[in-house]
C-alpha cells in the first residue's frame, strides 16, 4: 500500500514513510515511535505546505492590489478626459445658446422697430388722406356747385 503511494508523497507534497508498512507488533515502543515519527513528519510537511500556501495567497493578492490600483488609475484618467471633454462641450453649447440668444433678442427688437415704424407710417398716411379728403370733399364740393350753375345759367 505505501509503495504504491510513495510517489506521490515526493516533491513538495509531503515525506513518505520510512518504512512501507506497519512496523511488527513485536516492540509496542518500537510503533509508538514510528507513529511519533509520522505524525511529526506529517506536521512538518503540513507547515511547510501551509507556509507556500500562504506565501502564493499574498503574492496573488500583491498582483491583484496592483492590478486593482493600476485599472484604478486607468479608470480616473479616462473618467478624467471624459470630463474635460464634457466641460469643453458644455462651454461651447453655453456659448452657442449666448449667441443665439443675442441673436433672437436682435430679431425680436428689429422686427419691434419695424411694427413701430409701420404704425407710425399708417399713423401719418391716415391723416394724409383725412386732410386730403377735408381738402378734397368741400372743392369738390364748389366745383360741382359751379359746374352746375354754369349749366342751369345757359
């Protein structure tokens, strides 16, 4: 049974037993002893797994804080350039809505200017044609009165 196993108690596994099987029951010392042997054995190869165990763990959580902080700042760089390009964005969007502003508030005062000019070109072209008619009416008037005496006259 143990001869079987013993290679796969070599390398960093473990240590195979001394001997490939139980020691004869003639010496009660003689077991004991060989089972203190084993056990001590067994701990020893036990510590020195769990130390590499441990020793891979940190060295794997070394390389993944690493990984972690270098992705890290990788990822601010980028949210970074994502923001100044966002900020120049928005600048110029504000300055496209300033000047399109200025714009519409000057349309809207030319075309106010305008309605005012054209109320007070009707204003003046009202009264323009009610003088002309005041005028126009009483000689228009007079003129019938005399072209109408000169025809009865004759």
């Amino acid at each position: 049974m143990y001869g079987s196993q013993q290679g796969r108690f070599q390398g960093n596994q473990g240590v195979p037993p001394q001997q490939e099987s139980v020691p004869a029951q003639n010496s009660e010392n003689r077991q004991l002893q060989w089972v203190m042997e084993s056990l001590a054995k067994l701990e020893h190869s036990h510590n020195n797994l769990s130390t590499k165990i441990d020793m891979r763990i940190d060295g794997i959580e070394e390389k993944l804080t690493n990984a972690t902080s270098h992705l890290d700042t990788k990822i601010q760089g980028h949210q970074q350039r994502i923001d100044e390009r966002l900020d120049i964005k928005h600048t110029a969007l504000e300055g496209k809505i300033d000047t399109h502003t200025q714009l519409f508030t000057t349309k809207m005062e030319n075309c106010e200017l305008k309605i005012h000019n054209k109320i007070a070109e009707s204003r003046i072209t009202t009264i323009k044609w009610f003088v002309g008619l005041l005028i126009a009416v009483p000689g228009a008037g007079w003129m019938l009165i005399q072209i109408a005496s000169k025809i009865l006259t004759k």
